[in-house]
C-alpha cells in the first residue's frame, strides 16, 4: 500500500494548490499542445502552398496563350503579340507553351511587319501555314505543311497542324491520321485536340472520336 498513498499524495498536492493556480496552470497546458499544432498547420500550408502557386501560374498562362490564339484568329495581331509575350515574359518555367507561344509571336510579327519573302526552310513554312489557317487559305496551308512534314517527318507540331488543316476540309480521315501521328509523337496534343474549336466539323466522327479517346 505505500507507493499508492505515495501517488495519491502526489496526486492530491497539486490538486489542493489549484484553485489558485488553475488559471496560470490550465492556460499554459494548452499552449504547449496548441503551439505543435500550429506548426504543424503552418508546415502543411508552407508544403501545399508552392503547389497551390504552381497551379494557379499554370492557370494564368494558358489564359494569356488562349487569348493571344483568339486574338491571332481575330488577326488583331497587336493583341496577340502582347498576350504571348507576357508568357514568355512572366511564366518562363511553363515551357511546353512556350514554343507554340514563340512561334504564334513570330506570326503577329510577320503579319505586322512588311511583307515577307516566300518561305523556304521549314520554320518558315510552319509559320506561312499558320498564317494562312488563320486567314482560313487552307490549301496554301496544306501545300506548305506537306512540304514540311517531307523534310520532318516526325514533327509533331507539323501533324498536329496538318491533322486541323484537313479537319477545316472536313476531312476526318486524314485529320485523325494525322492527329493519331501527333499524340503518338507527343501526347499533350490529345488534350489540345479535345480543346481545339478548329476540329470543330469533324469533332463527332468516329477517326477523330477514337483518336482523341487513344490512351
């Protein structure tokens, strides 16, 4: 019996001490215990908080690319130029839009500068094509997108546009051919393709539907 009136003494000490130290005693407790608890919160913040940031960037660059594309179709180049050269500018870790970005900025040059020579390398061609889709000359944007796609076959930027140039034909075979090419090549072209408005004609038939729907 004596360790346990020992600590039924130990337990009892305190107790009769508390009434007047309960406040100070109680009110320091749960500062001990919420303090880790804030920390804690504030480590999760801290870790989900680049995430959060990453995302949101994300967000806000593919609005400056869709409204740089919407001005570009609308030929209001000085619009476009200035969206996609802001994501350059101001989101350079989201590279997988930057070169389609460079290559819409070069466009809004060309189109607002003197008029070019015809082109001849491949690059040029690229760019003559998209100009052309724009203006919605789709066979001239075919001529020089087949000329490309002779010189880089694997190109997968050159089937993507060859694939919406033949869906502005309504053409579906040979766009889904081409667009089957593409994802396969680089698979981020299947959710650029599900967001295409420019496969629009072809977007219920079955090439396109199965393309689009390749994993």
């Amino acid at each position: 019996g004596g360790p346990k009136e020992n600590l039924m003494a130990k337990q009892r000490r305190p107790a009769a001490r508390r009434p007047a130290r309960k406040s100070t005693g109680r009110a320091r407790r749960p500062a001990t215990t919420v303090a880790p608890a804030r920390k804690s919160s504030v480590a999760r913040k801290r870790t989900a908080a680049p995430v959060v940031k990453i995302r949101e960037a994300y967000a806000r660059a593919i609005k400056l690319y869709e409204k740089g594309l919407k001005a570009l179709q609308r030929r209001n180049f000085r619009t476009a130029k200035t969206a996609f050269q802001q994501l350059l500018d101001q989101y350079p870790e989201e590279k997988e839009l930057h070169d389609r970005a460079k290559l819409y900025l070069n466009v809004c040059e060309r189109e607002a500068g003197p008029k070019a020579k015809p082109p001849k390398t491949t690059a040029e061609r690229l760019l003559a094509a998209t100009v052309a889709l724009n203006r919605r000359d789709v066979e001239e944007a075919l001529s020089l997108l087949r000329k490309a796609a002779k010189t880089y076959p694997d190109d997968d930027h050159v089937h993507y546009m060859l694939a919406v140039t033949h869906a502005l034909r309504a053409d579906a075979d040979a766009a889904a051919a081409h667009l089957n090419k593409a994802i396969e090549l680089n698979p981020d072209n299947q959710l650029q393709a599900k967001q295409e408005p420019d496969f629009d004609l072809i977007r219920e038939s079955k090439p396109f539907l199965e393309a689009i729907a390749t994993s």
